[in-house]
C-alpha cells in the first residue's frame, strides 16, 4: 500500500448547544504517501488537531471516512501502524525516562527483553541516550519534545502523526525537532504534522496541504508553491572601492548603498544585461543572480485572504 493516509469527505460537526453545531471539519480530502514527510497547516482553530483526533480514532467522524495504510482511522490494525504526540501531552513527572518507556512499551505486548533494545535505539533516535536515567520533571521543553517523539516510536510504527511539535521551543529547539524528524524520514516512517509556522514546513516537507476554517484549500508538492515571481531576479555584485555618489546615480541605486562594498538589489529580468553592462564598466563583481521566488508564506496568505473574500461574498 503506496498511501498512508486517505480520507474521504470527511467531517467533523460539534454540538454547541441545542440548536447550533459547530461544522470543525468539511469534507476533507487528503492523500499522504508512504515515505512522505506532510505539513498540514492553517490558522489556529482551523480544524488541523480535529482531523489528527479522527486519524488516531481518537473521536469519530460525522461523515466521511479515513483510512491508515488501508486500514479504517481508529480500527485497531490502524492504532497498530500510528505513532502520536499530542500537542499537549502530559506524563508521569516522577518517572525516569527508560521507566516510562517501558510503561508505554507494555501496552503494545512488547517483552522486556526486547523494550530495552528497543528503548536504546529510540533515545538514540531522537539524541537523548545520555537522558535515560533522568526523571520526566528534569527534562527541558526542547528535552520533552523529544521524549514524546520517542514514546511514540515505541512500537516501531510506519507512520508518525505529530500535533505541533515544535510548539513552545526556541529556535535552537525547532531546528533539532526539524532534524529529528528528517532522520526518521531516511529511515523509512511516513511524517504527518501539523503545524502554523510555515518556515519549518518550508524546509523539511515533500507535500503540504493548507486548511482554513474546516476545508483544504489546496494541497500538493512543495515545490508547486514555490515558484519564480517574473520576472524580477536578485542581483548581488561587490565593489573594490566604496561607489561614489556619481556611480550610485548613474546605476540608479539608493545613496544609502554609499559605504557598502556588498550590494544586492532587485531588477527586472529585462533590464539585467543592460545593469550588469554598466556595473562592469566600475569594475564591480556580480557574484549571483537568482530568481525571486514566492514563499509558502506568500501562498498561504493569498488563500487565506482568498477564501475569506469568497465566504463574505
């Protein structure tokens, strides 16, 4: 089975009160492979944590349905392929590490034998070996992530679903949760997280899907979002000697460029051999040229703004 995770239409209503339902989830459709790292991302309260609930059988769906290598969401041949860290998750503080993984590993049937085997290659895993003899209230925020990451490995899933897993960590901890999970993918496990900083997504996914308000407004390759804005390009170029005033207004650049010896601008892409003609003739060194591209940042603004001009309309 090529697809880890497939849902159908599926939908999620809460009730409010006696007559009004709250719609958290309207008829998603999503296709993550297998070996796939995905972000799923959206606002706060777009319904990302609710359809990580319906995938995990943590809650049932009002319509629609999922499916887990095949597998329908929340069977247990489907609980039996998932690994999951909430985005809130509490645990028992005054245990040690490799005691409460022993604890999470007892659940799967796992003999103790092979959960210390299992245990020394998870900390390994997630780089907190040297932590196994720590207890839970010890560990920092960045040392929890961690940890949860690895309970969640302990029964050797295919598949990861991860709720926001570097909520609350400073940069230095984002950037080893974000390694983390790109080591598990070269290992084989299919990633699904959810997540509303788009920069991380940026960097570590294969495929994104975006939701706003209940619905996928789009999802796909990375790299279709990612796309040259013609056709403007950055030029970056060095003088030898800081230019004069009579050079920066003969090449139509800002004064303030007066002192720097490093430049880089932005110049229409057929203006650039004219531009680069002239820099020559002050002996000025191009060193790149590349395309501006669009970030996911700038496609996740546009169809938030999109889809909240056509629900007004």
């Amino acid at each position: 089975m090529n697809i880890a995770i497939l849902t159908e239409n599926l939908k999620k209503n809460y009730k409010y009160t006696k007559n009004k339902n709250i719609l958290a989830l309207d008829n998603l459709n999503l296709e993550v492979l297998k070996g796939d790292i995905f972000g799923f991302i959206g606002p706060n309260g777009a319904g990302k944590t609710t359809a990580i609930k319906l995938l995990t059988g943590l809650i049932q769906p009002t319509g629609g349905k999922a499916y887990i290598f095949g597998e329908l969401a929340g069977s247990i041949r489907a609980k039996k392929n998932i690994g999951y860290l909430s985005e809130i998750a509490y645990y028992y503080d005054f245990m040690e590490v490799d005691k409460l993984l022993h604890f999470y590993g007892s659940f799967f049937g796992i003999s103790k034998i092979k959960r210390e085997g299992r245990i020394k290659e998870i900390l390994k895993m997630v780089d907190m070996t040297e932590k196994i003899n720590s207890k839970i209230k010890d560990l920092s925020k960045g040392m929890l992530q961690r940890f949860g990451i690895a309970q969640a490995l302990i029964s050797n899933p295919p598949l990861l679903i991860l709720d926001e897993p570097t909520s609350g960590l400073d940069p230095i901890g984002q950037k080893e949760i974000k390694d983390i999970i790109l080591k598990l993918k070269e290992m084989g496990i299919t990633i699904f997280f959810s997540s509303h900083k788009l920069t991380e997504v940026e960097h570590i996914c294969d495929k994104i899907g975006i939701i706003h308000k209940g619905k996928m407004l789009t999802q796909g390759a990375l790299g279709e979002f990612l796309k040259q804005k013609e056709p403007f390009l950055k030029l970056k170029f060095s003088f030898s000697l800081p230019p004069s005033l009579e050079v920066l207004n003969k090449l139509n650049l800002p004064e303030t460029l007066k002192d720097n010896l490093l430049c880089e601008i932005t110049v229409h892409q057929k203006d650039l051999n004219h531009f680069i003609d002239k820099l020559r003739l002050e002996n000025a060194q191009i060193i790149s040229i590349i395309p501006e591209i669009s970030s996911l940042e700038d496609t996740f603004f546009n169809l938030i703004k999109e889809g909240e001009k056509n629900e007004s309309s």
